[in-house]
C-alpha cells in the first residue's frame, strides 16, 4: 500500500478545475482513483469529454463515471431562478455563443470512454468497500456527493477530508449572495455540510486572495516551456479573454478550484482556517445557496465546516509552478 491519499475527484470541468486536476494528477503525494464528473458549468456531456480528454493527454490510467446532470430537487420549482439577481454566463456574441468555461479543453481527443456505472454508485461502492479514508475534491455542485451520502450516510467513515470550494464570505458570484456550486444545487451542499463528515471549505473570497492569475503570472507559467505548462497557459488565456468578454474588468482570471485543493497537495497553504457552523440557504429566495455562517458565541450548535479565510498566494502560486516544472 502506498502512502499517496487517494482521491475521488468531483468536477464540473470547466477551466478552473482543469487547473485544480492538472494539480492532482501532477502530485506525488496524491493517487486519484476516479474522477466523477456533474452538472454545473457545462452540460454533463461536455463535462465528460472535457475529463476523458485530461487523463489521456496526462496518460492516467484513471476511471471517469458520469455523475447528476442535473440537481436534487432545486429544478422542480421553476421560480427559483427568477428571485434572484442573475450572473450572465453565457451570451451570443456575433452570432456565437461564448460561456465562460470552455465547451472543450484545448486538448486532443479523448482514447478512453465514459463507464457504464454511475458516479453516485461508484463513490458510495468505493467508500464502502475501502480499507482506507479516501478524500473527495469536490470542486462542482455538490449533487452527487449529496446523492451519495442520502444512499448511504456511513459513508462518511471511511471519508477522510472532502475539500470543496464553495460559498461565498460577503458576496456571491451567481447571484449577490449565491456563489456558482451552492447555487446549482443548494439542497445537495447543506446535506454535504450538514454530514458530519470532515469539510474544508474554500469560498470566493480566499480563493480569489490566493489563486487569481495575471497576465505576468501566465509568462511564468509559458515560460517553463512543457506541454502541460502549454496547457495551464492556454486555458487561463481563454479563461481570461472569455471573462472580459462577458464580465468586462482585468486581465486576470482566478483558478477558484486549484485553490480549494491546494491544501490536500500542500496543507501549508493555509494561513487562516476557522471551524465555524456552516449552512446553506436552500429556501429559494434572494438568499437562495447562500453560505450561512453563524458566527454569535451561543455554544448552542455544533461547527461543523471548516472555513479556508486565508492561504498564502505565494506558495498555491509556487506549488503549481512547482508541479509544472517537473512535468516530463
Ligand atoms: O464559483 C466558482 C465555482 O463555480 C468553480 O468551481 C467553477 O468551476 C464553477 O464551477
Ligand atoms: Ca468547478
């Protein structure tokens, strides 16, 4: 047995978690062995592809299961997405339509296939049958593992740490409290939250303080001249080009994802980690997957989340970097 972590990855791979599993599967301190795909940035069958294509290109003999194409509950009550105050991610310009995530990762195509079984069933059949803790990353809407745990609560014993972005400290994305994966599926994050499994959250703000990449930091990464740096280069480029097109502002883009699992590649990322009680708002209103943190000292409920409020930009920059330039 080695003394790699294993890992289940649960993505909606978009750009931001193309960095976020570039980091993975580049780490010797970790083994990823199945990466569970979901709704979220992109339909499942772009998400699937975008997966496939990654652990061909990196030549990973790793599984891809397709998981949720949709979330829980929250698509059964139609007026949810006209309480809030939406984020534009996708729009036709000159005839074309551009999202913010790429539909397909600047990647040759995939030589494996998606697996018949499901994501859901293989993340509980693997967390039953371990003889290990497995971590999760889960860097999409919390739908299958939500789904998994409302199969099969004990689960949860056998999970070591899942490492989630989402949330939003003081504001959302999505929405003006809402940040993208508790918004697509606010239900499936509280039940996460709420599991008693080991959480470590890292909402916008922390993400955007340690992982945002300017025009300075891709030369950096360009520079180290490897076909994996080439690809981290070419997706925070369209990452970024993408985003001005639809939200205007900087020249910078931030790889919200690489952020959240920087810490199970290098726990010294962290400055500021605080147990905090933590819910999601799933009432459907203004506040709809909102982060809820209750910070009044009443000692009544129990923390059960832990929240990233800092990590050091330098080393999440180096420890990508790093990676990187080891890539043979
Ligand atoms: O709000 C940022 C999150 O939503 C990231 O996981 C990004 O990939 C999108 O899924
Ligand atoms: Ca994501």
């Amino acid at each position: 047995m080695t003394d790699r972590r294993k890992v289940i990855f649960d993505t909606d791979i978009g750009d931001d978690d193309a960095i976020a599993l570039t980091a993975c599967l580049l780490s010797e301190n970790i083994e990823i062995i199945g990466i569970t795909t979901v709704h979220g940035n992109l339909p499942i069958e772009y998400v699937n592809d975008n997966a496939l294509r990654m652990v061909s290109f990196f030549k990973k003999d790793i599984r891809v299961y397709q998981g949720c194409r949709q979330p829980l509950v929250r698509h059964l009550n139609k007026g949810r997405e006209k309480t809030t105050l939406m984020q534009t991610v996708k729009k036709v310009v000159a005839g074309r339509l551009v999202r913010i995530h790429a539909e397909t990762l600047p990647l040759p195509e995939a030589v494996s296939k998606i697996e018949k079984t499901h994501a859901v069933s293989f993340i509980v059949d693997t967390l039953r049958n371990t003889t290990e803790k497995i971590d999760i990353c889960a860097v999409g809407p919390l739908t299958n593992i939500g789904a998994a745990l409302t199969l099969d609560k004990d689960i949860i014993k056998n999970i070591g740490t899942i490492y989630i972005m989402g949330g939003g400290l003081y504001m959302g994305n999505r929405t003006p409290v809402g940040e993208a994966n508790f918004y697509d599926d606010p239900e499936a994050a509280e039940i996460v939250l709420t599991s008693g499994a080991d959480i470590l959250v890292c909402p916008l703000e922390s993400c955007e303080q340690s992982a945002t990449y300017t025009r300075e930091d891709l030369d950096i990464i360009r520079a180290l001249n490897n076909p994996a740096a080439d690809f981290i280069y070419n997706v925070l480029d369209g990452y970024i080009k993408r985003g001005m097109v639809l939200f205007g502002g900087n020249d910078e883009c931030c790889a919200y994802d690489y952020a959240a699992v920087a810490p199970l590649l290098d726990p010294g990322v962290n400055i500021e980690v605080r147990k905090d009680i933590a819910h999601v708002d799933f009432s459907g209103g203004m506040a709809d997957g909102q982060l809820v943190i209750d910070r009044r000292n009443f000692g009544v409920w129990k923390a059960n989340a832990s929240i990233i409020y800092q990590q050091s930009s330098q080393k999440v920059h180096d420890l990508l970097l790093n990676l990187l330039r080891k890539y043979k």
